[in-house]
C-alpha cells in the first residue's frame, strides 16, 4: 500500500499543510502557517483528536435526540472535521459550511470527499452571515480564526445579533474561543452573548480556567435551557475533563466586562509560542 505523503500549498491566508497520522492509517492534520486547524479521520470521522471540537461534539449530541438531523451552519471550514462529524452522528442534517480562504477549500476538496448533504461556500463569515435567513439554522458553530485568532469582525454586538436572528428559537450558537488569564478578550465575549441570549454556559479545562495556560473555551448560547446536566457528565467523563460554568459562578466570571462594539472590537490574543505543540 503506498504510504501517504504531506501536501503543502499556498493558501490565500498564509501556507496549509496536510499531514498523515502515522497511527491512522487515513487521518490528517491540517495546519496553517504551522497554527493546526483541523484533525479528520476519513475511516472515522465520529472521532474528534482536537479536545475543544469534541467539546463542541458534546454539545451537538445533547442538542436533539440521538440521531436527529440538524441543519447546521458553520463559520470556518478547515478540513470539515465537524461537518464530518453530523453527517455520521446525525445523517439527513443539512449543513452548510463557510469558508474565507476559498484555496484552503479547494486544497481540503481535492484531498479529501465531502459528505453528503455538505454545501460549502467560499465567503467572509459575517459578510455571508447577514444575507442568510431568519431562522434558519438549528446550530451555529462559529469556529473562525485568522491564523491563530478571531477576527476582530467576529466578536462584536451586532454580529452576535445577526447570529440570534439567523438561529432558530430553539436553537444554539457555539464559539470556539482562545484566551488566558486574566481573561479581557472571552469575558467580553460571554458579556456580549449574554446580552442577545438569555442562557449561556462555557466549556473550560479547569487549567485554563484557574489562569494556569492559554487555551480553547467553547461558549454555547441560546434562548432555550441546554441539557447541561447531561453536557456536564460527557465533559467531565472525557479523555479531556472538563468543566461546564453557567449561571452565578459564570456571572462572577464575566464580572464588569462590557459588551464590545464594531468601534472597538480587537481579534483575540496571540497565543503563547508553543500553545499548540505544532511549529
């Protein structure tokens, strides 16, 4: 069997490679400009390498009855790790994925099928957000970073509107954010969300949330309670504990932090050299 070899291509935002597990026999790494970006196991795609996606995979599996289609809409692409992982874990889903780096997408396509019932669309994430529909996504996952951090654009009051108008009533939005103490950037984050959601939970390494390292949160958002009870035993039970803050104790987190506007919205901080462990 001929053994896969690394791609590396240009990109439009920086150099891509795609990079062979040596333990599995068809799973890639995706990196940009050496910050990774995607893990996909093509015999496997329900497995989730990456711990804050298979945080956002707890969500997504207590969102709806086992096996219940979704329609989804993703903001950022990469090699379509979650996508992969609702069309196994949920079949029939409708997704939609969004993708600004339109040579990365053609990089991921050549290299790799695209699931069924999979559209993608080459685009600014915000920009494609406010022409898409009211109510028309079950979940919204917003995992978009410019390099190694979300875009400035991204994080604001009014995009946080466009994302509570085009997510259903009953629906949820999930952010994969980056940070470390003392926590200026994710705590304006959840007071911005707290102010177009009525409930709101973040998923955290306890490390990270002591203030020991940087590293990923995933915020989940919603007009409707979320079965935390049943997201916090998938957490605490996975190879990669973690904790699910919500209520008075994420309260006290967010603390005086204010809700950030277009005027002066930032991306989020730099990670540390050797955050991820991939250079």
């Amino acid at each position: 069997m001929t053994e896969p070899i690394p791609v590396s291509r240009p990109v439009d935002h920086g150099t891509a490679k795609l990079m062979p597990d040596v333990d599995r026999e068809r799973a890639w790494l995706l990196t940009v400009d050496g910050a990774p970006q995607s893990y996909v196991d093509l015999d496997d795609p329900a497995h989730l390498e990456f711990e804050y996606a298979r945080r956002l995979g707890h969500v997504l599996d207590v969102l709806a009855e086992p096996g219940a289609p979704l329609d989804v809409l993703h903001l950022g692409g990469g090699a379509l790790t979650l996508p992969r992982y609702v069309h196994v874990t949920r079949p029939g889903s409708g997704q939609d994925v969004v993708e600004a780096d339109r040579r990365l997408l053609d990089m991921v396509v050549e290299h790799m099928p695209v699931p069924e019932g999979v559209r993608l669309h080459a685009g600014d994430a915000r920009a494609w957000l406010e022409t898409a529909p009211d109510n028309s996504a079950d979940v919204l996952v917003a995992d978009v970073f410019g390099g190694s951090r979300v875009p400035a654009h991204l994080t604001t009051l009014s995009y946080a509107r466009q994302a509570e108008r085009v997510v259903r009533p009953t629906g949820v939005y999930l952010a994969n954010l980056a940070d470390a103490a003392p926590f200026d950037f994710l705590r304006s984050q959840l007071a911005t969300f707290a102010a177009v959601f009525r409930e709101l939970a973040l998923i955290a390494e306890p490390a990270v949330l002591r203030g020991r390292r940087f590293g990923n949160t995933v915020l989940v958002a919603s007009h409707q309670p979320v079965d935390l009870a049943g997201l916090t035993r998938r957490t605490a039970a996975d190879a990669f504990p973690a904790r699910v803050e919500y209520g008075p104790e994420l309260a006290t987190f967010i603390g005086d932090a204010r809700p950030v506007r277009d005027e002066n919205a930032v991306p989020s901080p730099e990670p540390p050299d050797g955050a991820f462990g991939i250079g």
